[in-house]
C-alpha cells in the first residue's frame, strides 16, 4: 500500500513479469552456453546484464524442456502463472481476522467473567473455550 504512488493492477503485473519472464529466458541461455565455456567473457558479460531475471526465465520449465522454443503462448502462460488465485487468499485473510477478533472476545470474556467469580457459571462461555482449542 502506498499514499503517494500508484499501486499497479494485476494486468500491470503480469505484462512487467511476460517482460521479466523474456528477459529470463535470453538469461538461462546464456547460463546455458556459460557451462559449455566457463572462461568465454562475453557470454559472462550478457548473463551477469540479465542475471536478476533468471528466476523468471525458469518458469519456463515447468512448461517446455529447452526455453529456447517457448512460443509467446508459453511466455504468456508463464506470466499468468506468477499470479496467485486471488478469491481464496482474499477470503482466507479474513477468516482469519474473524478468528483472531473471535479469540480476542473470548480472552476478553473470560477475563472479565473470571474477574467477577462467575466464569463457572457461564456454561457458553466454557463451550465456546472448548470450541476454540483446536
């Protein structure tokens, strides 16, 4: 989150992570060649200039053996895989928020019923407790 810069859409992303994932792709051929000539200085040069996307380069993978002939529906593919499914970690946040609120209700119950001597008494109270031991 950000007050003073604009945040970029998921579009956004996955166009910057396609170019990343092109830029990867030139590195792993690079990293390629490099093994079959440690001591060739340009090709060095060209793996050190796209080294930071090699990461991306090797989303590949998971798609084609050789990077090489990945098809721009392929890079496509690859750059859409760098997003995570959106709904169940957006849902999953906010159970998680309701569960962390719901146990801080039931500390704050306890509390003040156990302060008061008749947490015994309140037989919904000690369900709920048991409830939310697991």
């Amino acid at each position: 989150r950000s007050t003073t810069k604009e945040i970029p859409g998921i579009k956004q992303i996955v166009a910057r992570n396609k170019q990343r994932i092109l830029n990867g792709q030139q590195a792993v051929i690079a990293l390629e060649a490099l093994r079959k000539a440690p001591q060739d200085a340009a090709l060095r040069a060209a793996f050190e200039n796209k080294q930071g996307d090699l990461g991306f380069g090797l989303l590949l993978k998971k798609y084609v053996a050789d990077v090489r002939t990945a098809t721009p529906a392929i890079i496509d593919q690859a750059a859409w895989s760098t997003i995570p499914n959106v709904a169940p970690m957006f849902w999953s946040f906010r159970l998680m928020a309701g569960l962390g609120f719901s146990f801080l209700l039931l500390f704050g119950c306890a509390f003040w019923f156990s302060l008061r001597n008749r947490f015994a008494g309140k037989t919904w109270l000690l369900k709920w407790a048991l409830l939310w031991i697991p």
